[in-house]
C-alpha cells in the first residue's frame, strides 16, 4: 500500500520591522508646555457646545497658526466641581468628548489631569501626543497647565550594536519639528551658556545629551543627525579630536557646556575621553563614601567661580572635586528668630549642595543642647 504524505504550508505574512533609520513618532514626554492663567478663563458664550456643567469656564489661546479652545468642565451637570478638561484644538468651541481628559482632585485646591494619547493635525502632519497636566482653583480663579508631548524615534547603528534613538523638541513651544540644534553661548555666564534644543537619549539606555551635540555610546562618541525631511536618522562616529579626563569620585553624573560643545557622561573615577574644548560644569552629582547625609553631593558652578575645566587633545587631566568638604554655618538674628543658613564647599573650593537633609544641633555657653533641627539641601 502506497502511503501518501501530505504537507500543508501555511503562508504567514512577514514580520514588519522598520529599517534602519526610519523615523517615527510615539508619544511622549512634553516638549509644550502652556498655562493658562485666570483672566483668560471667561463663561461660555452661547455658540460653544459639548459642556456639560453650568459651573464651566472657557478659554481660548493661541496654538499653532490658530487656536486652542480649553473648557474646564465635570461629567455631570449635578457635580459642584471640576472633573473633566476638554479641548478643542479648532478653536470654534465645539468639545468633541474624544478630547475631554478626566482629573481628580487632590487636596482642597489642586487637581491632577490624567495623562491621556490623542493623534492630533499639528501643522502639516498628524502626530500622537501625550496630554497631562494640572489645575489649581484658588479662590474660584482657575491656574491651568497643560504639558504636551511628542518623540521622534529611530533605530541606529552604533557600532556594532543598534539602539533605539528618542530625540524629543527642547524649545517648550509648539515647534512640533525636530532637528533644532541646542547652541552654545561663549562667553555667557554658565547658567545662560546653553540655549534650547531637542533633546537626545537611548531607549532603556542611560545615555542622554542635546542634537547637534555628541554623544557617548559603549565608550566611544557618535554623532545623531537627522535629515531635512525628518524621515530618516543616522549615527556616526564623532571624527574631532578627544583628550582623557578624570573626576575622582566613586559615582558622578555631569553636564558638561564648552565653547563648542555640550555632553552629558557619567563616569566611575576612571579616565574617559571627552571632546576637546574648555567647559563649564553646570551640574554635577557626585556618589561618595561617608555618613548617609552626604553620600550624594551636587556640584553646580552656575556662576563660573570654579573656571573653565580644559580638556586638550592626547593629553590627561585629573580633578579631585570631592571630599573633604569644608562646611560652614551662618546665623542670622531678627528679633526673636534666628535663621540659620548651611554652606559647602568641596576640596576644589567649588559650592556644592548635599542631596539629604542634613542635621544640627544648637548649644549654650554651658554645652547644653537647646536646639536641633535639620538643614533641607539639594
């Protein structure tokens, strides 16, 4: 007997992966921030439809090329507070309830807004969008923020390994395009050193940083652009010259804002590579040994009294700029009350803040305790 094998193949469609490089968008951390305050609130008018309660309160502000309408409403006209959000991003005033976002109420006059994704036509594209925010009624006058968010993503090569690439809008406005470069500012005091751009990071990854700007990958620095379309993003190995750097600390996180470039690294004590230029440490915590009150220490030299730290190219420099910190306390007389201000400074002479609270005792003549308390830094 003739036995007969039959096979079936079963066709299944291919995975869709996107290629290499190929940008799009997901919702995101914000990158617009708007508040409204409470003289832009005004009671509907008769031609605004979709609200609910007789308590509703509408305003309307510029958005875009046009504008944004944003109802303070609840979800049931019996309700004596607010509960609901509702925006009409036409800004005719017609509340559609796809884009009403709920929020509860936290105390006696502060409301959370649930976070909630819409796909909204944002200039010439439609884009996902994450919308939070919060609301604080004081006095029957309604203090609104709204906090709206977008990311670009693409996948790039590093190497011989792929990451996935977040670059998120920095202006804070409603320039849903990405590709702004954050510059630099010589010459400026450190604090106004560093002007807004899109923001760079690794999906899952603890690498951070600004485009136009390098970032560090696996030790070495790599450069993200985006092309002028937006459709598409690489990563390619940073070409200019580098030179060593070492800050002595068990664990320390920076930002780092020279005369061409800003980077943000983390190191472990050991000599890394940075880009050659003369930068500000604008902030920088540091991870050291010592009582739990000042095991994580800040460094910020906003005011740039430490100087420029110089990196040269081949060339090896070392900063000590942690422990022993010298403290100091001043006390301030007014009346009967006595303020008392905490001061840190590290072996360098750099302020530092320390990220805990950070106890005190007061004594008289006699050596008897009077007085203790806690110094809040960080």
């Amino acid at each position: 007997m003739r036995s007969l094998l039959v096979c079936t193949l079963l066709l299944l469609p291919a995975p869709l992966f996107a290629a290499l490089g190929t940008v799009s968008y997901v919702a995101g951390q914000g990158s617009f921030f708007l508040s409204v305050q409470p003289n832009q609130f005004k009671i509907p008018t008769n031609n605004i439809t979709g609200l609910v309660s007789p308590l509703a309160k509408v305003a309307t502000v510029p958005f875009q090329n046009g504008k944004l309408c944003i109802a303070l409403d609840a979800n049931t006209a019996r309700e004596t507070e607010y509960s609901r959000i509702r925006l009409d991003f036409t800004g005719a005033g017609v509340f559609a309830a796809e884009y009403a976002l709920d929020m509860k109420k936290y105390g006696g006059d502060f409301y959370v807004i649930n976070p909630k994704e819409l796909t909204l036509t944002l200039g010439d594209r439609s884009l996902p969008v994450r919308i939070s925010g919060s609301l604080r009624v004081a006095n029957d006058r309604p203090f609104l923020f709204l906090d709206m968010g977008t990311e670009a993503r693409a996948s790039c090569a590093f190497g011989d390994k792929t990451y996935t690439v977040c670059l998120r809008n920095g202006y804070g406005n409603c320039n849903w395009h990405y590709g702004n470069p954050c510059r630099v500012n010589p010459g400026a005091p450190p604090f106004a050193s560093m002007s807004a751009g899109d923001s760079v990071s690794l999906l899952g990854q603890s690498v951070e940083g600004w485009y136009g700007h390098p970032i560090k990958v696996d030790g070495q620095w790599y450069q993200v652009t985006l092309s002028p379309d937006e459709s598409t993003m690489t990563a390619t190995p940073f070409t200019e010259s580098t030179g060593s750097f070492t800050l002595k600390s068990d664990f320390w996180t920076g930002t780092f804002v020279g005369q061409k470039y800003i980077v943000s690294i983390q190191g472990n004590g050991q000599p890394q590579t940075l880009p050659v230029d003369s930068y500000h440490m604008i902030n920088c915590t540091q991870q050291c040994a010592g009582p739990s009150w000042n095991n994580m220490v800040r460094l910020s030299d906003n005011d740039g009294k430490g100087g420029l730290v110089a990196v040269e190219a081949d060339k090896a420099l070392t900063l000590n700029l942690g422990a022993p910190y010298t403290a100091s306390v001043q006390a301030k007389l007014n009346g009967r009350n006595v303020t008392f201000s905490f001061r840190g400074s590290n072996t360098g002479g750099w302020p530092v803040s320390f990220g805990n609270k950070i106890p005190f005792t007061v004594s008289d003549m006699q050596g008897k305790k009077v007085y203790e308390n806690n110094f809040e830094s960080g």
